[in-house]
C-alpha cells in the first residue's frame, strides 16, 4: 500500500512539472523562400528596369539596358536576401548575429604623475596625464 501511494505522489508531481521542450528550429516554408528569394529580388529588378525606362525617356542618348537596368538591382537584392539569411540562420531567428565575430577591445585608462623639478631640487609642477590604452580581451588573446 505504501508503495502504491508513493508512485501516486510521483506521478501527480510528474504531471505538474511542465515538460520542456527542446527549442525546435522552425523552418522557412516554400512560399516564403519563394518570396523572399525570387519574387524580390525580381521586384526590385523590376523597378531598375522600369527607372531605366525613365531615364531613357528623359535622356534619348541613353538605350535601356537589361544588364545595368534589371541584372544588377536583381543580384543585388539577392545577395542582401542571402546575407540576411546567413544572419539570421536561415530565418529562423529573429536575432540578427554578425557573419564574422570580432575580438573584444576592452579599453583602459592609464594616469602617469609627472614630477618636475628644478635645479635646486624642489618640486616645481606635478602634472597628471590621462591616456587611453586599448587593451585587446585576454580570453581572445592569442600568442604570436
């Protein structure tokens, strides 16, 4: 009986204790990656063209070109849709982390007492200098 009642108290502790979940990655759907990696870039390929066409209007000298006009906004805007992929691993975080980290720099300040004296060896002027020295972070530190 005694063990009955014990496995009853483990099983109602158990099902008050919520169950934590490992964080799931949620991933990008099709339609998304679609958008994001075709219908933008060709938008914004679009309005290059089409700025293009304007300029041709304004100025009869210059011919609309599909290269300058739609392939370079269009990789352009690829590009930056990758490059805010990778940052964002992939899309699934909304926390923006840089593709390269950089090495901390801690900066300290270093105060110098300068003591001048003259020839009859009396102190004369006492000056105090404030310098600011970049100290690279020595978890980061490497030796050369």
């Amino acid at each position: 009986m005694s063990d009955q009642a014990a496995n009853n108290t483990y099983d109602k502790h158990v099902l008050d204790i919520p169950a934590t979940k490992a964080p799931s990655q949620v991933q990008i759907t099709w339609m998304a990656r679609i958008a994001v990696f075709i219908a933008f870039p060709s938008l914004v390929g679009c309005l290059g063209l089409y700025m293009g066409y304007l300029e041709s209007r304004r100025k009869p000298e210059r011919k609309l070109s599909m290269e300058v006009d739609f392939i370079m906004p269009f990789l352009l805007a690829l590009s930056m849709a990758i490059v805010v992929g990778f940052q964002t691993k992939g899309y699934t975080t909304t926390k923006v982390e840089p593709l390269v980290k950089w090495p901390k720099v801690r900066k300290k300040k270093v105060i110098r007492k300068v003591r001048k004296e003259d020839l009859d060896d009396q102190v004369v002027v006492e000056e105090e200098e404030e310098e600011i020295v970049e100290a690279k972070d020595p978890a980061t530190k490497k030796d050369d």
